[in-house]
C-alpha cells in the first residue's frame, strides 16, 4: 500500500507544480504585457539566495576540512535547502519563460536576437547537454538541463534597459551575498573562514570563502561584483566607497590568485577600451609633446629593466630551485589537476563521440576512481571532452570564438565590459568550468551576463544602422557613445534611457 499511496503524491505533485508553472507563467506575461522589460534580472537574487542558504545549512567547518583530493567532504542538504530548491527552480523558470514568451507574442523585428549568437548556444546546448544525456555512453535526463536552456535564450533576446537592470541586480545581489559572509564572521568563523589554509601569500591570515562553496569561488564573485560596479555604479558616492572597499577586501581575503589575475586583467581591458584613444591621442599630440616623451622613457626604461633581470638575475637557477620546492612541484601539476586531466582524457579515449555522459563525476564515479572530492575536470575543455566527446568539444570551441569575435566586436559600444567579461571567463575556464550547462550555480551568473550583454549591444548597433539609414543624407553622423559611459544628463530625466534601470539601484 505504501508504494501506491507514494506514487499518487508524487504524481498529484507534479500535476500541481504544472499548474503552478503555467499559472505564474501566465500571470507573469500579462503583468509585463505593457513594460518594456520583465523581471529576469531577479534571478540574480535567486541563484544565490540558494547558494547562501545551502552553506550556511550545511554545517560544514572549513577549519578542519582538508580539501585534499584523497579525502571525503560529506555535506549534508539541510531540508530547507530541499524544500527552497523546486520553488528557486520554479521561479527561475517563470522569469526566464515569460521572456521568451513576450518576446513571442510581440513578433517585433527589432527585438530578433543576433543570429549568431542564438545560433551558437543552442549548438552549444545541444551538443553538450542533450547529445551527451540522450547519446552518451552513460545516458541520463534531469529537469536541471532544462533551465540553463531557458535562462540562456532568453539572455541572448535581452534589450539594453533589460541588460542595465540585470547588471545593477546582479550588482546588489553580489555585494548583499559578500556582506552576508562577513556578518557572519563574529558568529560562525569556522563557517565562512579556513584558519588553516598555509599555502597562499599572506602567512598567518585566514582564507575567506564566505557563504561560496569554496574560497575561490568567493574570489570570482567578488571580482564579479566589482566588475558589475564599475559598469553600475551607485548614485551616492559613499556607497560606492563602501562598496569597493568591502570588494576589494573580500578579494584580498579569498587569497586566489586566479582571481587577482583576473581582476588585474579585466580592468585593464576596460581601462584600454575606455581611456585607449585618448592615451593614444595625447602620446602623438605635436602641440604638447611632454606626455608622450615621458611615456616613451617610460616604456624604455621597463623594458630595459626587463632586459637587465633576464641578464643578471640568474632566472633559470631560481625557477629551477622553486620547482623543486614543494610550492613549485604543486604547481607544475597544477595542484594534482593533472591526474584529473589524465582520467578526463582516458574516458575520451573510450567513448570519443558522445563522451561518457552528463554522470561523469558524479559520487559513484568519483568513489571508483579514488578521489571524492573531483567534482569535475577541472578544466572546461578537458572537462567537455570527457562529458561530451568530440562533439561537445567541437561545440565549445565554436562558441568560444563567437564569443570572443562578439566580444571585440560590441567591446567600445560596451566600454570594455564585454572583453572583460569574456576574459573573466576564459581565465575561469583554465581551472573551472564555467560554462557547464547541467544545472543552474553562481558560474552561470557571468555567461548569462555575457550574454545578455553581447545580445544588447547587438540590437543597439541595428538600430542605429536603421536609424541612419532613414535619416536624410545631409545630416552628420554623430558616433554612438559607449553604452556604459557615464551619463550627465539628470540621472531621473524620465527622457534619460538609463533613468529607468539606475531608479532601481
């Protein structure tokens, strides 16, 4: 009787999440039936309301975890994090489907989204989550593939004030989940700090991971919100100090150097598209020649410093006695990420086209091959090929370059934050993998960004090449000004494109 009465609850349940679904779905178009936007930017709030709560619940203390590869992590789901997760799912659904929806029922030419890029992530999709779940050698189907789906189609037909609201949302959404880690740093150290951790830069200074999974991934986010900051910034200039120096601290504290780099070069990308031409203009100016002389002496002076270091520095004996180091050897094989690498590459090497299916590194599998705690390849590429085979990876690499094309291309309509996003996620892929699509977690926050950002910029530029193209041939052609640049018009002008997505900062 026991087995019946399960059965009717369970199908009496997904009768009413249907219902529910459809419901909110319908509810949902006809709020935003009349607005120029939805509310996808919530789902910032959402992914990482799940990701706090599942730490925070977990009870784990990273003080006495050794995140070695050799030993098991148990986490426990606390049921609340059981009970939140469908209705988190739901809810994502519900946003991102209305989108789609709309967008549908509107038929408007000029919301079409760049055929390209549309394109290239259903490819994407389709080659590494449903070939590798229907094909692979290890066949499986979860409702988690389908949300990345939905999230990222209706990314890719995101306009420029549902992009502004999405970046100042995922602005907040990241510096709220970063204070949350630090007001819990009197009550439960063990909880967001590792007080053991020995092998960063800093001696003696505990490891933050706030409510992340791990410190790196706190490191990502943070340089994530800084970079969503730079883009939105606040209205009032206290708020922006005390943003970027809870930022920058939490940066400091995760201690992943990955993440250093990272922010390191996404600023300078940004900086280079912003302050490029004018550096360059000044450099050749003949009226006043002091800046260029000074950034030519500049320049020769580096390189010769450089030169002198190669020389008379004895380079080759110091990195050969760091690799002998333990340090050194933990670097050359890349933390032991070069055993995962091998394994990744053996199960390519049997199931070369479809991969071994969405299941790889999973419990069972990570039990049989000796390491608990490899929960992926840790590199997107090895990582694909092994999941998905050859034509996954095929896939990624595709998608890559149209991401990177799409990225140069929309870089100065975007003020850089395009590259950097995209060099945000290039460097994250070394290591991680931040394009996996099995299921939705803070990596999807900045491919969806990326997205929604390319896609944006891709409507502007149509619209200014249709607006142009109807205006009489003797008016001038005044260049579009950077999408992020700063606006001196009166911020809450409702004329003002900008004022509707700052007003809800």
């Amino acid at each position: 009787m026991d087995q019946p009465v399960v059965i009717s609850v369970l199908v009496a349940g997904a009768i009413l999440a249907a219902l529910m679904a459809a419901l909110g779905m319908a509810g949902a178009v006809h709020v935003t039936s009349r607005r120029a936007h939805g509310y996808m930017h919530f789902i910032f709030y959402a992914i990482l309301l799940m990701v706090a709560l599942a730490n925070l619940l977990s009870g784990r203390d990273l003080s006495s975890s050794n995140m070695k590869f050799d030993e098991v992590v148990v986490v426990v789901r606390h049921p609340l994090v059981s009970l939140m997760q469908p209705l988190a799912s739901l809810l994502l659904l519900t946003l991102a489907g209305e989108r789609l929806i709309t967008h549908w029922i509107r038929r408007d030419k000029a919301a079409q989204a760049p055929s390209a890029l549309l394109v290239a992530f259903l490819t994407f999709w389709l080659c590494t989550v449903a070939a590798p779940a229907l094909l692979g050698a290890n066949p499986h189907v979860s409702h988690d593939y389908v949300y990345p789906l939905v999230i990222g189609f209706a990314a890719v037909l995101a306009t420029a004030t549902e992009r502004d609201l999405a970046f100042g949302a995922a602005r907040n959404a990241l510096l709220l989940f970063i204070a949350a880690g630090l007001l819990l740093l009197p009550f439960k150290p063990s909880l967001v700090l590792d007080a053991s951790y020995t092998q960063g830069l800093l001696p003696g200074v505990p490891r933050l991971a706030g409510l992340a999974p791990h410190a790196v991934s706190l490191g990502m986010l943070a340089q994530l919100g800084l970079l969503c900051l730079l883009a939105r910034p606040f209205q009032r200039a206290w708020l922006n100090r005390v943003a970027w120096t809870m930022g920058l601290g939490v940066l400091f504290l995760a201690q992943s150097k990955t993440a250093w780099i990272s922010f390191v070069l996404c600023s300078a990308c940004i900086l280079a598209v912003r302050q490029g031409p004018r550096f360059m203009r000044r450099v050749g100016d003949p009226v006043r020649p002091e800046f260029g002389i000074v950034a030519l002496l500049a320049f020769m002076a580096a390189v010769t410093g450089l030169a002198a270091l190669l020389m008379f520095g004895e380079v080759d004996a110091r990195l050969s006695s760091f690799f002998d180091s333990a340090q050194g050897a933990q670097l050359a094989s890349m933390t032991g990420r070069d055993q995962i690498w091998a394994i990744a590459y053996d199960e390519w090497q049997r199931n070369p086209v479809f991969g071994y299916g969405p299941t790889l590194w999973d419990a069972s599998f990570r039990e049989a091959i000796g390491m608990p705690n490899a929960t992926h390849a840790h590199n997107q590429f090895m990582d694909t090929l092994s999941r998905s085979g050859s034509v996954g990876a095929a896939a990624l690499l595709l998608y890559a370059l149209v991401l990177l094309v799409l990225s140069l291309r929309y870089a100065r309509a975007s003020g850089g934050l395009t590259l950097a996003l995209f060099v945000a996620l290039a460097l994250r892929a070394i290591s991680e993998v931040p394009l996996l699509l099995f299921g939705y977690g803070p990596e999807l926050i900045a491919h969806v960004l990326l997205l929604m950002a390319l896609a944006a910029a891709g409507r502007e530029a149509r619209e200014r090449k249709r607006s142009l193209a109807k205006a009489p041939p003797a008016m001038p052609r005044a260049r579009a000004a950077p999408a992020f640049a700063r606006d001196t018009r009166n911020p809450r002008d409702p004329k003002n494109p900008l004022a509707a997505a700052r007003l809800h900062s």
